[in-house]
C-alpha cells in the first residue's frame, strides 16, 4: 500500500457529484506515478474500426457516467481508496488516421506505467489499441494470460489488405510472444461468421467458452474455467464492451445479440478476484450510438469492478 492520502476521490459530501471536472470518478489528474497503484487512462484512438468508429469518444464518455460511483464495494467487501491509491492519468497521445504512429505512440505512453508499478486501467479505443498495451505490458511483465471479454475473437491475420485493425490484435499478440496462451481464455464469442474455420482460431490458440456455452454453464462454472486456465502468472483482462448485449450496450461498433446483461458482467468480474492481474482495458464504448449514456454507465462500472480488484489486490 503506498502513501495514497491525496490520491482518492473528491469528498461528495463537500463537492456534488455534478460538480469538478470529468475526470474518471472525480478522482485527481495526476501524471506523477510515485505513490499511485493504479491509474485510469485514456485510449482515444478509433483509426482501427472496421464498421462504425466513434470509440476516441468512449473514455470521454465512461469518464463523465462515472461520477455516481461510490467508494465503498459491498460485494467483496472493500473500502477501494482505503488499499490503494487511484488516479486519472489523462489521455494518452495518438495520431488520428495513422494507425502504425498511434500504436508507437500508446506503446510508448504506456510502458512508464507498466515500468512503475502501477496497475492501469486503460479506457479506449477500438480494440486495436490493446496491442500497443500488450507491448507496453510485456515489456515489464513478459508474456501474460490474456482473459478476454469478446464477442469476436479478434484473431484475423489482416482485414482489406492491412494488418492492423480492431480485428487482428491478438493475432498479432500471439506472433510476438506477448502472450502466454497456456493460460488464456476468451469468452463471449457469438454471431455469425464467415466460415467454418473462424471458430477454430480461438479455439487453436486459447481456452474458449462461447456465448452458448456460458448461456449453459452459467457464471459459476464459467469463473471456475478462466481460473484454472490462468493460474497464479501475471493476467492482463480486456473487456470489449460488445460482450454485453446490445439491449445493455448499444454504444459500440459491432454489436453482437445472444450477449450477456449488465449483472452478468459484474458478476464474471467480480468472480476473478485474486488473479494476479498487472493491467486491464475496456474498449469499443460509442458514445455516438449510446442512447440514454447505458454503455458509457455499465463501462463505468465495469472500470469500479477492475478498481475493486485491484484493491483486493493490495489490500495485505
Ligand atoms: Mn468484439
Ligand atoms: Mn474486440
């Protein structure tokens, strides 16, 4: 636990929850990583969509739903600034229409939080920007269990001729070694695909529970499958906000029905309490297509589940 007494969320009690600037859950701006444990940050990259774009929105989006969340989590039970220190760490510098400069670019701007100490959340983006992350991630960490919360598999070897899109960043994890597939899982996969062989990529590489099966299985045993498969390594979890169903996350870029609510997601969250977890995203949030803010919410509190275990985590 580090000396975190300024690093916590304004007091609602002296400052209204509408008030303050929107940063993610009233907490401190602060680019100085002594003393932080954790730190949310923005990804506003989308360059890497292949259908709708808008996700350079989302951490603007997440940040300003996260403001009614409250430090205390009584599910687990922990007092969340009470273990570890928490910031907003801003954005991370990208270069809009150039995918191959804002991959340089997030990579770099990650690597010094990774490098620290500090635990990240990172708030984007299209899914391409977990790639540059992972880099950052494996630079410090080496190769880490992915847990992925996806409708897709995001495996293609490219798209219209590029290599890079929201479609191929774990293939392009996988070719560079910075992931360790033996304890991998990607969970949610659903919806129609171009062949028979699409399925079987995931299923090659990684521990897979579709969409069908966690509709069989249920959460329990679910949880119980992505921790054995992890083990006690480190663990980077990325949350692709079109796990969740559209009627519960209509704010995202290709959207996937048969998915799961809002409850089912806190609770797979919740239930990975104790991994070793170094880093976590949630990504693909469009505020553009986000009637009544429901996405940026659920992504919001989706973040305060990362925030809890984060906690747990530090908590001695
Ligand atoms: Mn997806
Ligand atoms: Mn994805």
């Amino acid at each position: 636990m580090s000396d975190h007494s300024n690093y916590r969320p304004l007091d609602a009690m002296a400052y209204p929850r509408f008030a303050g600037i929107r940063t993610f859950m009233r907490l401190p701006h602060v680019t100085d990583l002594m003393g932080v444990d954790m730190a949310v940050v923005g990804v506003p990259f989308d360059t890497g969509g292949t259908f709708r774009v808008g996700a350079r929105f989302g951490p603007e989006g997440i940040r300003q739903h996260s403001m009614l969340l409250r430090p205390y989590h009584p599910e687990h039970p922990i007092d969340i600034f009470k273990q570890c220190a928490g910031v907003d760490y801003g954005d991370l510098p990208v270069t809009p229409g150039y995918l191959p400069e804002s991959h340089a670019q997030i990579e770099a701007g990650a690597r010094p939080l990774f490098a620290a100490g500090v635990i990240p959340i990172f708030l984007g983006g299209d899914h391409s920007v977990s790639l540059p992350l992972l880099r950052a991630a494996a630079a410090t960490h080496g190769p880490v269990a992915l847990i992925q919360f996806d409708s897709h598999g995001d495996l293609w070897h490219g798209y219209f001729g590029g290599k890079d899109t929201h479609g191929t960043p774990f293939r392009r994890a996988v070719e560079e070694g910075l992931l360790d597939t033996t304890r991998s899982s990607q969970v949610g996969l659903r919806g129609s695909v171009y062949d028979q062989a699409d399925m079987a990529m995931s299923q090659e590489l990684f521990h897979v529970v579709t969409a069908v099966e966690l509709h069989e299985i249920g959460v329990k045993e679910t949880i119980k499958r992505i921790r054995q498969r992890a083990g006690h390594g480190p663990v980077y979890l990325t949350f692709d906000i079109d796990f969740v169903d559209p009627a519960y996350a209509p704010g995202t870029g290709t959207p996937e029905v048969g998915g799961f609510n809002g409850a089912q997601c806190l609770q797979l969250v919740r239930g990975l309490a104790g991994l070793n977890f170094i880093g976590f995203d949630v990504v693909e949030v469009m505020p553009a297509y986000d009637p009544a803010h429901i996405t940026s919410l659920l992504a919001a509190n989706i973040v305060y589940e990362f925030m809890a275990l984060i906690a747990l985590q530090k908590q001695t």
